[in-house]
C-alpha cells in the first residue's frame, strides 16, 4: 500500500511543472476548440425542419420525426463511443484524440451540407457523433494537464465555453441561413472546425509520463485498467450519477417549455420570443458562474460544492411550477443555471482525484456517456410525464430527483 504513495509522490512534481508550463495555452485552444465544435452541433437546431423538408419529406409528422431523429442521432452515436475515446486517449495521449474529433467533425460537417436525402443527413449526424467528443476530450486534457490547485477553475472556464456554444449556436443557426443558405452554413461550420483543428495539431502541448514512472506503481496494479484499477468505486459512481441528473434537469423541460409558456403568456406573438429566453437563461447563467464555482470549489472542496449546487437547484424547480408570469420563469430558470454552472466541473475534478491517473480518460469518458444519458433522457421523461401528469409535474418530480442527488452525494462524502 505504501509503494503507489510513494510513486505518487516521486512522479506528481514534474507531472505539475510539466503542466504548468503549457496548461493556460492548452486551456485556450481547448476552449475555442469546444466553443466551435459545440455550435457546429447546436446550430441547425431552428432551420433542422426546413432543412428535412429540402431533402424530400413533406408529410409535417414526418419532418417533426426525422428532424428529432436527426439531432438525437449525434448524441446517441457520441454517448455509445465516449468511454472508447476516453481509454485510446489514456493509451496513446488526449492531444490525439482532440486532432481526431476536430478533423472528423470538420469533415462530417462539410459531408452534411452536401446530404442528397434524410437517410444521408441522420447518418452523417451519427458519424459526427462517432468521430466528435472534442468537448469531452478537452476536459479529460484540461482535469489531467492542469495543476491540482487550478483544475476546478480550469474546468469551470472550459464549461463555460461548452455552455456558450449551446448558447450561441441556436442564435448563429437562425442568423446565417436566410444569409449564405443552409447548405453554406454547414460549411462555414466545417471550416471554424478546420481552424480548431490546426490550433489543436499546433498550439496545444501534453506532458506525457514517464514510463518510468509507471513501472514503479507494481507489476499487478499497474496492468490494471478500466473499473479494476479504481480502489474505490463509490465516488465514481456518484459522480455518474450526478451527471446524468444534471443534464436530464436541465434538458426535461424542453419539450414542455413552448407549451408551459403559452399558460403564461396571453399574447400569441410573444409565445416563442419568451420560450427562447427560458431556454436560454439556464445556459446564461451557468456560463457566468462555472469558472467562479470552480474556483469555490478549489477552496472549499469539490464534493460541498456539489451538494450545494443541487440542494439549492431542487428548491429553486419548486417555484417554478407555480410561476403565473413568463418572467418569473426566466429568472428562475437564470437562477438555477447559476446553480447548476458548477456541477460539470466539479464532477470532473472528484473524478480526477478518486482515480488512477492511467485511466483518468477512460472514466471521464464514462462521466459523458452518463450526461449524455441524461440529455437524450431528460426530454423523453419530461413529454411524457408532462403529457400524462401534468406539466407542474416535470418540475416537482425533478426536484425530488435533485434532492435526492444532493442527499446521495453527502451520504457518499460523508463515507
């Protein structure tokens, strides 16, 4: 037992100045890089149905299903792959695997604007699954590059980038098609992939371990890969399961929110201008509060940050079943993405400290699998419990699920 601590404490020093050396560097081109690739995901969200109907559907229930077939297709494909990545990553470096997902997102971007019929659009979006994972990928770089004492601020920044691009890129898909077209826009997307690409191959610097190193940790244990070679599973269990609540919070309310805000609102033209700013005031505020979280948690500790952020998430989902204006819900929805910024980076940070540097990647990659889990989840469980229940339901029954979050991860802190 006293051999992998003293290993650790013979390799940490260089592994940390190794980091320190480039970590800001790869920090920025990590955020850029997942900024792109997370808009060139997000922006055929509002010209989607135009785009499915261009390629020959016409009957509308069939362009609502392929355009939802579609969007989900790329998440699913990435959800299925991203523990595969996470442990190429761990064998061969995070810097390959970043020049993978930019390359093969800029290729299959491209791919989609020349799409001849939906079958080649829903199977172009699954291979960008498949071949993405650049914003996964630069949080796996980020947690294991990143001093110790840094890495929670580190990883609330990169989460801001990822939830701006989820903001931005809706925005940028409804500006630039009545603009270029949307064939052009898919390519304008491939392109700003392209030149995260080369910012990747070029800018970003890995400090790699020794082999040495690896050698000392013992025959056995170092052989270990994958689940075996976590000591202790329960924070790495919980950390799973946090994510995959965070993103099903955050995603039960979409196919409710247009609905849920025509109740509120008594003008009809005002319906979808309203809809959009609850959607996007969730993403608003965990963009301004992630890296500040992060650095909280730096202080304080990663766990008692995330215990806060979902006590206080369940209380805020209370009131907003019970809003009677569409403002009310927009400052609700801001306060809990204010609540919520601090969860992803936290998540990764109590990942990177509770297991083996060797397979960091791997179970990183797990942690998305499970958020990605959630965001195809979250919508599927919030239609039909608001179809069938109600939708004040969607919001109360979730609040129990981020209580009990909150409670589980104590229990499993506390342990």
């Amino acid at each position: 037992m006293t051999q992998p601590t003293t290993t650790a404490t013979t390799t940490a020093p260089s592994a940390e100045q190794g980091a320190n050396l480039h970590w800001q560097r790869n920090l920025a081109v990590c955020m850029f890089g997942s900024f792109t690739t997370i808009i060139a995901m997000t922006l055929l969200l509002p010209f989607l149905p135009l785009y499915v109907e261009q390629l020959g559907v016409k009957d509308h229930a069939a362009i609502v299903q392929w355009s939802g077939a579609a969007y989900g297709a790329t998440f699913l494909s990435a959800a299925l792959v991203a523990p595969l990545w996470g442990r190429l990553a761990d064998r061969y470096g995070r810097k390959p695997m970043l020049i993978r997902a930019s390359l093969g997102m800029a290729v299959a971007m491209a791919l989609i604007g020349v799409a001849g019929n939906v079958w080649q659009l829903v199977g172009l979006r699954l291979l960008a699954g498949l071949l993405g994972g650049y914003a996964s990928g630069s949080m796996v770089l980020v947690a294991t590059q990143t001093p110790k004492d840094r890495t929670g601020w580190a990883l609330g920044t990169m989460s801001s980038a990822i939830m701006a691009g989820n903001l931005v890129g809706p925005l940028v898909g409804g500006a630039l098609p009545p603009l270029i077209g949307i064939r052009n826009t898919f390519f304008a997307a491939g392109a700003i992939i392209f030149v995260a690409f080369l910012a990747t191959a070029f800018l970003i610097r890995e400090e790699r371990k020794a082999p040495v190193a690896r050698k000392q940790d013992g025959g056995s244990a170092a052989e270990q890969t994958g689940w075996a070679a976590v000591p202790d599973k329960r924070p790495l269990v919980a950390m799973l399961f946090t994510g995959m609540l965070l993103m099903l919070a955050n995603m039960s309310i979409e196919p409710i929110i247009t609905v849920y805000v025509a109740t509120l609102v008594e003008d009809p033209n005002r319906v979808t201008m309203m809809a959009g700013l609850v959607m996007s005031a969730a993403a608003l505020g965990s963009i301004l509060s992630a890296s500040r979280l992060g650095k909280l948690a730096d202080r304080v500790g990663h766990w008692n940050v995330i215990v806060g952020c979902l006590a206080v998430s369940a209380l805020l989902l209370v009131p907003q079943a019970f809003v009677s204006s569409g403002w009310q819900l927009v400052v609700l929805r801001f306060l809990m993405g204010l609540s919520l910024g601090g969860l992803l980076p936290c998540i990764a940070s109590v990942i990177r400290h509770n297991v083996p540097e060797r397979v960091a990647g791997n179970m990183l990659g797990y942690s998305t699998s499970a958020q990605y889990t959630g965001q195809v989840a979250g919508p599927l469980l919030g239609g039909f419990v608001g179809g069938h229940i109600g939708m004040r339901a969607v919001f109360l029954g979730t609040c129990v699920l981020m209580a009990a979050g909150a409670a589980w991860n104590w229990l499993v802190k506390r342990r």
